[in-house]
C-alpha cells in the first residue's frame, strides 16, 4: 500500500508541475468593474464605487480633455488558483500615513443625484474604520467637493493622518505652495529651505514642504491649464505637510500629495475632513488663489482664471524687487463667470523676487513664484 501511493503522488505531482510548468503566470486581467458618471456641461467626473470609490477620472471639453493619470486595478494570475490585486492606487481619494490601506476595498452607494454621490463602507481599505463619502459637482462651476467623514470601529483609539496624492495625466508637474525657512515637522525632521514664499515645481527626489497656503496643484505640460485641490483655512496648522516625488520627467510624473496633522480618533468616535477640487484653464501656473480665482503672474501681466462665478475685487499687491525696492499697484479685477478668463497689465516684470496681496483690510497673503 505504501509503494502504490507513493507511486500515485508521485504521478500526481508530475502531473502538477507538467501542467503549472506550461501555463503562462503573471497575466495580468483588468478588473471589471461599476463606473458611475456626474456630469454638467463644464466637466464630467467618473467614480470606482468598487475601488475604494476613488474619483479615477476628471474631463473637460477640447482643448483640455482628461485631467488624471489613468487607474488602473486589475489582478494578476499565476495559477488557476491564486490571485492577487494589481492597483496603481491613481485617483483621488484618501489614504493614510503609515496606516497602509487597499485601495480595491469597494464603497457602497447609498444616495445619488443628478449632482451628487454618497457611498459607504465597513472597513475601509480593509482597517477598523468605517467612511461615508460624499462627492459634489458644484453646477455652472469648475469645482468638485468632497466630505469624509471616518468612525473608528477597532475598540481603540486610532491615530491617523489623512494623505490624498494627486497625479495628473502625462506630462505634468506640481504646483506647491511652499512657505519660507526652516520647519520642524512631527514625523518628518526638519523641512524646507526656501528664502522666500516659493513655488516648488520640479524636484525628481522626494520633497517634503511646509505648506505656504491652503492648496496644492497640478500643471499639465503643454496646456495651458492647472487644477489644484484646497483645503478649509487653518486645515494644516503647523504639523501639516506636502510631499512630492517624481521620476525626473522621464515618465511625465511628478506628483502633488497633501498628508494631514495627526490627530487621534477615540473608539467610535467621528472625523470629517473636507476639500475641494478647482479646475483653472488658461493658467501655465499657479501663483495664488483668491476666493476660487487662479491667479498667474508672468511677463508684466496678471491672468485670472475664475473657476466659480466671481465679482469684482479691488486688490492690493505688494511686490519686491531684485534691487530690495519695495513697491505697492491697487488692481481691479473685473467679475467673471466660471470658465473665464481675465488678462490685465500690471506696474511689474519678472523681476519681483516677493509678492503679497491684500483685499481691503484682511490679512495679506504670500503669492508664490518659482
């Protein structure tokens, strides 16, 4: 009895190996998948319900077209019997710092409007938190909010820092806004270098900035178009930071990343986090953002790219030039309708080194130049 099954495992065994040995691993399948479509005339968003319910596309009209890298989930096969996910973890939803998550957990879709979409989960990205989602195309706007909200369900107290990266379709480059001097950051040692408020846009090793301001953005090369995500005022405090990496543009990729303080999350306790995608076309970069209006200062002039509705603004600019002068120009920026664009002339060049700007009494805000 013994030598017959050894014999008969044997048998089987070559039989295994002939069959594993012919068959071809490593094919890679796209994963099939549910893709829900909010639209309006100015853009159009696709949503991955079944992938962390990621935004995975945001489109304009011609000229501009798609303004995402592609996501792309799929499972590899190496045998017949073993799988596993593939996920290039594009697209615009969060992660966390340190706390790795899936990105193929799915969400599932509990409200929907002509505008809007809610979706919720157990176990995001397969940890004990719990997320309902919900994403908002703003109408006769170039604007897409979104509102997470994340209940701790592990029976501790979780300690999270929010981290959503942003990757725009090939080629493309950051537009970070990067405050001056030296920064000590929880977690991350000392950051920054900058003499003065500063535009970081290039940088192929890793890069982490203390924020300037309250947004970061995205350029497509060879557009004239930038797209920036904003965050409520105060979001980052002291302990927030930017990051970047990218391959030295051999690839097109340069990404813009935005990881949140930490805070500690009690056990079913609750957190929301909110922010806010703005689409500015006929920008080539992005020196500041006033109310929901791109602001580009290049070769003596100001354009402004209104991705809301605006009114008119009377503002201020305070600018320094590379000989130390220090100079002021009051500008009045016309209203302008989502989508528009206004150029004006301005009393400076490329010279500035430093620029600031200022409506009425409210505090004066740093412009960021490259």
């Amino acid at each position: 009895m013994k030598i017959r099954f050894f014999h008969c495992a044997a048998f089987m065994a070559t039989i295994c190996a002939t069959t594993l040995s012919a068959y071809e691993r490593g094919v890679e399948h796209p994963r099939r998948q549910e893709i829900i479509l909010l639209a309006s005339p100015r853009l159009a968003i696709e949503i991955m319900p079944e992938s962390a319910g990621r935004i995975s596309s945001i489109k304009l009209p011609a000229p501009y077209g798609e303004l995402l890298a592609p996501s792309r989930v799929s499972e590899i096969e190496e045998t017949p019997l073993f799988r596993y996910p593939k996920d290039n973890m594009n697209g615009i939803f969060e992660l966390f710092w340190e706390n790795r998550i899936n990105g193929s957990n799915p969400m599932r879709v509990v409200a929907q409007t002509q505008n809007s979409l809610t979706m919720e989960c157990r176990f995001y990205g397969n940890i004990l938190l719990d997320l309902t989602r919900q994403i908002t195309l703003v109408p006769d706007a170039l604007e897409i909010r979104v509102q997470s909200t994340f209940t701790n369900r592990s029976g501790k107290v979780w300690k999270l820092r929010p981290w959503i990266h942003l990757v725009g379709t090939a080629p493309s480059s950051p537009q970070i806004p990067q405050q001056p001097g030296t920064h000590r950051r929880p977690g991350f040692g000392i950051v920054g270098n900058a003499p003065a408020p500063k535009l970081f846009t290039f940088n192929k090793n890793n890069n982490f900035l203390p924020p300037g301001a309250n947004w970061l953005g995205v350029k497509l090369n060879g557009k004239k178009i930038v797209w920036a995500l904003t965050l409520p005022e105060k979001t980052l405090q002291n302990d927030g930071i930017f990051y970047s990496w990218g391959d030295g543009n051999r690839g097109g990729i340069q990404t813009s990343e935005v990881i949140w303080p930490e805070f500690q999350l009690p056990n079913d306790g609750s957190a929301t986090i909110n922010y806010s995608i703005l689409i500015f076309p006929g920008l080539e970069q992005l020196n500041g953002i006033i109310g929901k209006t791109g602001i580009e200062i290049k070769d003596g002039k100001l354009t402004a790219s209104f991705a809301a509705d605006e009114a008119e603004r009377i503002i201020t600019f305070f600018y320094k030039t590379a000989d130390g002068s220090e100079n002021s120009a009051t500008v009045k920026l016309p209203s302008g309708k989502a989508g528009s664009i206004q150029v004006l002339s301005v009393p400076w060049n490329d010279r500035i080194i430093e620029a600031a700007w200022q409506i009425g009494q409210s505090p004066k805000q740093p412009l960021f130049l490259p």
